[in-house]
C-alpha cells in the first residue's frame, strides 16, 4: 500500500505547469499532474496509476483565478483548484444551487476539503457527482496546452472508463456552467454514505407556472461514462403536472432505456431498479416547495 | 533514496526539517521521520480515517496528502491537543467521560476530525455532527458514544463563549 517512486515538481504558475508536463514528457517521463490528490493518490497506493513523474498544481492556489468562484446568475465560473467543500459552502445563485447541495453526497468532509472541481472531472468516474453535474448545466471546461487554450463542452469531455477529452499535456484552468436549473436535484445510493454511488440520477426541471415543460435526466453507473437519457426527457418534454404520476413514467423511461453493466455484485436488473427509485425521487426534490401538491 | 528533497514542515507550532522521498505521504513522515505516532495508520487509501489530521484547519486524510504537499501549510496532529504531564483537552476529556473510545485506534483520528469540525461550525447540530463523523470508522464503540462527547464538547464550548 505504498506508491511507487517518482519525482516531484512544484508548478509556480500556469506557465510553468504546463511547460513541466511538456519538458518530462520530452525527456521520456510519464508525468502526471496532482492536484488534490484524493483520487489520485489512491490510485497510486494500489499502483493502479504509476506515473514516473508528479507535477504539484498545489502552490498554484496563491493565484486568485485558480480558487476563484465567479458566480453570475447566468454562468457560473470555477477555477480549477476550488474544492468541493468551498462549493459546498459558497452561497451560489439560485441557477447553481444545485450544486452546493449536491456536495455531501461527495466523498467525506476531508475528501471535499482537498479535493478540487477540474480533478473530479478529469478522473472522469461514470459516478462522480461532478461529471454527472458537469452534463446536468452544460459545463465547458477550459484547458491550456502547449498550443494554448481551448474549451471542451461536457458532451465531448467523457470517454467512458475513467478516459476524458483532456490530454495529458493540458491543464485545466477553469469549469464554467453555462446552463442554470433553478428546479434541479441529485439523488443516489452507495452501500456506506460518502462512497462512491452504485447509481445516481441528476435530474433538471423546466416549469412553466406549476407545469412542466421540460428537462433533463442524467445518470452515472449505468454505462462506461455519465450519460443523457433522452427516452425521459422526451417524457418530461411532454408536458404535466410535477407530480408522482409523471415523474414514475420518466423513471420508467429512464430504466427501460439504459443497458447497464452486469456484474456479480451487482446486476443490471438491480441497477435498473435503482434508476427508477431514484430518477423518481430527484425528479420530486427537483420540484420547489412553492408548486403546490408536489410532494 | 529516489529524488529526496529537504522540507521545512510546520507541526503543531514548530518547524521540522526532514529529507524525504516524494513518495513518502504525510501520514508516515509524522510517525517515521517526526516520531509523532498518535497519528494512525489504517486503509492507506482515505477511507478510514485513523490518519485524520488538520492542515490549515481543514481535516485532512494525512494518507492522501504526499509530505512534499504539505511544505508551507500548518499541520496540527493529536499531539497538539493534550496540556502539560498528560493533561487532556475539553474534547479528549469528553471522549474519556462518554466512553468515546475502547481500543483507541480510531481516536487520534475522530478527535482531530471533531476539531476541525467544531472550529468550522460551532454551532453544529447533533445531526451535523453524526454526518461529519461519518468520515471515520470505529470498529468498537458504535459511533453512539462518539457523537455524545462531541456534542457534549460543542455543548460546552458554546456555553463557555456564551
Ligand atoms: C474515500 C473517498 C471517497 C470518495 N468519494 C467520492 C464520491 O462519492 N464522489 C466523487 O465524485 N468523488 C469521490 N472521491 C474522489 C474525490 O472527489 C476526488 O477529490 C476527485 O475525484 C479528484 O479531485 P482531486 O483534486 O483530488 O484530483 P487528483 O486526485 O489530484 O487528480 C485526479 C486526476 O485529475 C488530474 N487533474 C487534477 N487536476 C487537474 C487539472 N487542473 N488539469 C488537468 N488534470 C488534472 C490528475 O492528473 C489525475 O489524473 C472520493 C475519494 C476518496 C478517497
Ligand atoms: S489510513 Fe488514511 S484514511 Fe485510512
Ligand atoms: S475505539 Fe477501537 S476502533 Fe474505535
């Protein structure tokens, strides 16, 4: 349960982070960024990962941009390094709240209090929170390489089984969502609070008065990478009263359109089954307190 | 030694010079080089939580933290919680009164997991504490006796400013 060797480099600015990556790369290394480490750092204690280089992103949090939370009520900007428990603890624009509430599902308090936005995504597990999030609000992330900058939309970032867009010689430098929900939720179920969810369901809302209109349905765990599900959100497109007669036909759509993974801990019949429950059950907390009836 | 590096570490108000390999985390550069052992040592991988210290005064898994990331930030370890000749703090007196604890592995951990806590939020409910203590395991006590010593401490504290 000890990593492998490597060597170590500290990034003083942006510059400097992705000329690292570039030179040891150059040289024949296998370098990796850390950033808060909580994904990664368990990875290399299985030796899952054993990059031959670490290239530290932690002093770039002196720079204001990097922690920076940018909250207008139409986007909201992240910096890479904002943790999970600064979004958790941000009071964000009713667009984003979502997202502060969506937090303590993540891991543990010491877990959010390291780990950052950009790592979540660029791990790209098909459960995290983040990159279920990330597709819920149409997130772009904005990554600098050696050819400068580009920004890569949520729905090209996952390549499923923990691969993503971002190439290993780019560092994300911000996560910007660009779409609010006002009328959105999470739900999920792990064995023990705080691990990783078996499945999760995020789910978006339109409301015209107290009908819908409209939404999205994104679920994690049910395939290699965090994906839409337009079968329940053309139930949702349909229009209806928020109540538990149309957010059952959504969860059925849901689950009927997946092929999850079938394995012997856990089956795709039960996979399935909690895709209902919980498409179902975000769909209701999704729903504000002022439309009548609804819960 | 694979690429050691010279570290001033802050440890619970004093600096500490070391030579170690990037590789070495946090966790065992406290109780290898720095011969602070009340710092457990568990899953190695951030679940249990025996190796929970406070770096800057967030807790922190001191397993998932590479000692070379932790130069310039300010680590506080169980160590830094007792008074003079063995005295014990509010929280590790409270814990000794509720019977937060039988074989004491997990305590180094819950206690500094509960400071951080209860500096962030002194105004806790005793359901907020139960979810923040469930960052942790115990395998003995059955968590109950936990969370009465810290809601007693935050209790206490509270009264003590009022
Ligand atoms: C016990 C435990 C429970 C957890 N439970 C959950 C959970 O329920 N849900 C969940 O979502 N996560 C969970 N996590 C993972 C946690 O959320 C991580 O913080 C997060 O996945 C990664 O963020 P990080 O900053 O720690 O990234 P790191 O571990 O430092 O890096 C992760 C990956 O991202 C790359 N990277 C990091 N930053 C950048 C950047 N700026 N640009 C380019 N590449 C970058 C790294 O090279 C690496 O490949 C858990 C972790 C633990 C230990
Ligand atoms: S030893 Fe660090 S969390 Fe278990
Ligand atoms: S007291 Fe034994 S593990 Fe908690």
């Amino acid at each position: 349960m000890k990593p492998a060797a490597f060597t170590y480099h500290r990034a003083h600015d942006l510059t400097d982070a992705v000329g690292l990556l570039t030179d040891l790369a150059a040289a024949g290394e296998d370098p990796k960024l850390i950033a808060g480490g909580q994904s990664l750092m368990p990875m290399m204690t299985f030796r899952l990962a054993r990059p031959s280089a670490l290239v530290d992103l932690g002093p770039l949090r002196r720079v204001p941009a990097m922690t920076a939370i940018a909250d207008d009520p139409e986007v909201l900007a992240l910096g890479a390094l904002v943790t999970h428990h600064a979004v958790e603890t941000a009071a964000l624009s009713p667009g984003f709240a979502v997202l502060s509430d969506a937090m303590r599902w993540v891991g543990h308090l010491p877990i959010r209090s390291r780990g950052t936005v950009a790592g979540s995504l660029v791990h790209g597990d098909a459960t995290a929170e983040w990159c279920l999030l990330a597709l819920l609000l149409d997130a772009v992330v904005v990554a600098e390489g050696p050819a400068g900058r580009r920004e890569i939309p949520a729905d090209e970032l996952f390549h499923g089984f923990y691969a993503t867009a971002v190439d290993p010689d780019e560092v994300v430098v911000e996560v910007r969502f660009t779409r609010p929900a006002p009328h959105a939720a999470l739900s999920e179920f792990a064995r023990r609070h705080g691990d990783f969810a078996i499945v999760d369901a995020a789910v978006a809302l339109e409301l015209d008065g107290d009908a819908v209109t409209g939404g999205r349905v994104v679920l994690g765990g049910v395939a290699p990478a965090p994906v839409r599900v337009a079968e329940a959100e053309a139930v949702l497109a349909g229009a209806g009263d928020p109540g538990d007669a149309l957010f059952a036909a959504v969860a059925d759509a849901a689950a009927t359109a997946i092929d999850p993974p079938d394995d012997p801990p856990v089956t795709a019949a039960y996979r399935r089954r909690l895709t209902r429950t919980l498409v179902a059950d975000a769909c209701r907390r999704a729903v504000p307190q002022t439309v009548g009836g609804a819960r | 030694m694979n690429d050691p590096h010279l570290l001033t570490l802050h440890v619970n108000g004093e600096e500490h010079e070391v030579v170690v390999e990037p590789r070495r985390t946090l966790a065992d550069v406290l109780r290898h080089d720095l011969r602070l052992t009340g710092t457990h040592v568990g899953c190695e991988h951030g679940v249990c939580g025996a190796c929970t210290v406070l770096l800057d005064d967030a807790p922190t898994r001191a397993c998932l933290v590479f000692a070379v990331q932790a130069e310039g930030a300010d680590v506080r370890t169980v160590e830094s919680l007792g008074g003079e000749h063995g005295a014990l703090s509010d929280l590790q007196q409270a814990f000794s009164d509720h019977h937060g604890l039988q074989c004491g592995f997990c305590t180094p951990g819950f206690l500094m997991l509960a400071e951080g806590v209860l500096a962030e939020q002194p105004d806790a409910s005793r359901e907020d504490i139960r979810e923040a203590l469930s960052a942790n395991l115990c395998r003995c006590t059955g968590y109950q006796t936990i969370v009465d010593a810290v809601c007693a401490t935050a209790q206490a504290r509270r009264e003590a400013t009022a």
